[in-house]
C-alpha cells in the first residue's frame, strides 16, 4: 500500500471510529416514570413466557409431525441438554400445560394447546410479515421465533393490515 493510500485509509477509518463514538441523542425526551417502567415490565414479561412458549410450540409441532414429543427431541431440536428439557417440562407439568406418561413420551393439556396456537399464530404472521418486506424465507423464520415474543396485539394487528394494504 502507498503512503497516500495508507494516509487516505487511515483517515477514512478515524472518520468511522468518531462516527461511532458519537453519542446518539434521543429524538424526544424520557416518558414518564411510570409509563416508562410499563414498558420495561412488559419486556420483562415477555423474556419469562417466550421460554414456556417456545417449548409448548416446539411440543405441538412434534406431536402434530405424527411424532411423539421425547425429551431427547425436545433437547435435539433446541440444542440443549436434556436435563435443561427435564427441568422445563417439570414447570410446565406445574404450570398445567403439558402432562407426561412414562415411556410415552410428552403431551399437551387443553391450556397448552391454547398457547401453542397463540404463539403459532404470532409466528406465522411476524414471519409473514418479515417476508412482505423483503427478507428471506430463512431469515425470516429466524427473526420471527424471537420476535413474536415481543410483540403485542396491536403491533400484530398493524402488521396484518400492512400486509392486505400492500397486496
């Protein structure tokens, strides 16, 4: 490289690093504390069901599949171990969405069937969604198993209007 080449580089990468150092500056001021914390709540709610969610989901899917819901698939297909499965269905036992027989394998009760619907269907539309915009099929099914999660009725709701308008 040439020393104008190398002046120019290093002159251009300074550039970014003050770019980057810059402090961004927030386009309206802070909410009010309570509204504010509502939505940290919100969040926090969310984090602590898209686990259960996540579970109940992947146990309708597998016994939809004609397949049954083993805590060795369970594990396999969330890359986990199976003692992390183990202590999960245990919740979910106490929690009344899904029962286990012995050498049979896991089902899900009337309540967990209810969630899993409820999480399929956000899925199927945040994907959707993701899609109509442009992004690909498998980015799309990535960004959408964390994001329907997140998101609440209305946003859905926009989205699927989104969704007819541009058709």
């Amino acid at each position: 490289m040439t020393a104008g080449r190398f002046r120019f580089r290093a002159a251009q990468e300074e550039r970014v690093l003050a770019l980057r150092n810059r402090p961004v500056r927030r386009e309206k001021p802070l909410p009010d504390a309570e509204i504010h914390s509502e939505g940290f709540r919100q969040t926090r709610e969310a984090r602590r069901s898209a686990l259960v969610e996540d579970y109940v989901e992947l146990i309708a899917d597998l016994i939809e599949d004609g397949n049954e819901a083993r805590q060795v698939d369970i594990a396999a297909r969330l890359g986990v171990a199976q003692p992390t499965v183990a202590k999960m269905l245990t919740r979910l036992c106490a929690d009344g969405l899904v029962s286990r027989k012995p050498y049979r394998g896991v089902f899900l009760t009337e309540a967990g069937r209810k969630v899993a619907e409820e999480s399929r269907i956000r899925h199927q539309t945040v994907e959707a969604f993701l899609r109509s915009l442009g992004v690909s099929a498998e980015t799309a099914r990535i960004d959408a198993e964390g994001i329907e999660h997140h998101v609440s009725a209305e946003t859905l709701e926009a989205f699927r209007k989104a969704m007819t308008t541009a058709r």
